[in-house]
C-alpha cells in the first residue's frame, strides 16, 4: 500500500526515533508499504518518520536507476559514475559507531521536501550496528552512496534533515520555500501529509 508522505513541519520529522522489537504491530506490512512509497516515489531511502511512525527504521536501495546511468554535466559531457557496490537493506534499531575519512559534498534532495536540493557535506564512511528484518545483528562499514544514503536516512531517526546541513547562504535562500511546505503550498508526483491543513 502506498503510504502518504510526512512533508517538512510535520512534529514526527524532528522527534528522536524509538527503539522497536520484533513484535511491533503489522512490522513486515509496514516496510512492504515503505518499499512501495519508496519506489513509487522515485526515491533511494526512506525512514519510517517520513510515514508518520517514529521509531529507528529506515529501507534504502541504492541500485542505479537507468536515469542515473545517462546522467551528464551541463557542458554536455558524461559525469564519471560514482563507484560503488549497490546494497538494498533494511535497517532496523541502527546506531552510528563512528564515522571517518575525508568529507565529500554531493547533491542530496529528500521526499519529505519536495523540489529542494543542496549539497551536503559528510565523511566517507560510516560504521553502523543494526538489525535486518529478521532481527538479526550486524556491524558494518559502509562507504561511497551507500554511506550517503544511510547517513541521511539515519538522520531522519534522529530527527535531522538534511537542510540542516546545508552550507549558510544555501540555508537563507531556501528558508521561503521550506516554509511554503510547511503550510501546504507545494505539489509533488506522490501523496504528501501537510502539518497544516489545506
């Protein structure tokens, strides 16, 4: 089932997720409809908060999309491709080890914030310990997107967007248009859950 979409200003987005255990009411539906809303929605990762439930689960699938692969710069040439295993997962309880090597900036958008991109800096790896589906424990370093997209779903768990780390200036210019989404003025290709009403 397509689930609706928790846009910017919505209390959930900024909460401190919760921990879960493996009887959580309807789990295994519950991330079937993520996967869902996810795809449908053109994204790579999705957080259980951007769906109205606050606790520490997040799905991510960073396989290349055919779009991605044709990709080029503006001067017309092709952007070398990011190297990198593509993982899909499911993350459950995740905690952040550590995170180390050299920071990187790469454009990143969110589906809670339609039609606002900014480049993001954040170190190359990230350890993390986590439960899949089955509740089975893991520790990983991940690295390149993959690193990327976890550290920004991981985030969303500790009620952070990625505006938030947008550089100053960046900040300032986009502050109208955050607040657009939050009073509902805004449309995107899937179904959104505006704060206020409309």
């Amino acid at each position: 089932m397509i689930l609706p979409i928790y846009a910017y200003g919505q209390p959930v987005l900024k909460r401190v997720a919760d921990d879960i255990t493996p009887d959580y009411p309807e789990l295994k539906k519950l991330i079937e409809d993520m996967w869902e809303t996810m795809y449908l929605a053109d994204g790579v990762g999705i957080a259980a908060p951007q769906v109205g439930h606050g606790i520490r689960l997040f799905v991510i699938d960073t396989h290349p999309k055919e779009d991605d692969e044709k990709e080029e710069k503006e001067d017309g040439e092709e952007k070398e491709p990011l190297k990198y295993d593509p993982i899909k997962k499911v993350f459950i309880n995740a905690q952040k080890i550590e995170e180390t090597g050299k920071e990187w900036a790469f454009e990143e958008g969110c589906l809670s914030i339609p039609d606002i991109r900014g480049d993001v800096d954040r170190p190359a790896f990230i350890r993390l310990r986590y439960l899949d589906e089955h509740f089975v424990e893991h520790e990983e370093v991940f690295d390149s997107l993959n690193a990327r997209v976890i550290q920004h779903e991981y985030d969303h768990l500790e009620g952070v967007l990625f505006t938030e780390k947008l550089k100053p200036l960046k900040r300032q210019l986009i502050k109208r248009k955050l607040e657009k989404i939050r009073n509902g003025e805004c449309k995107a290709d899937y179904k959104l859950k505006f704060a206020v009403k409309r």
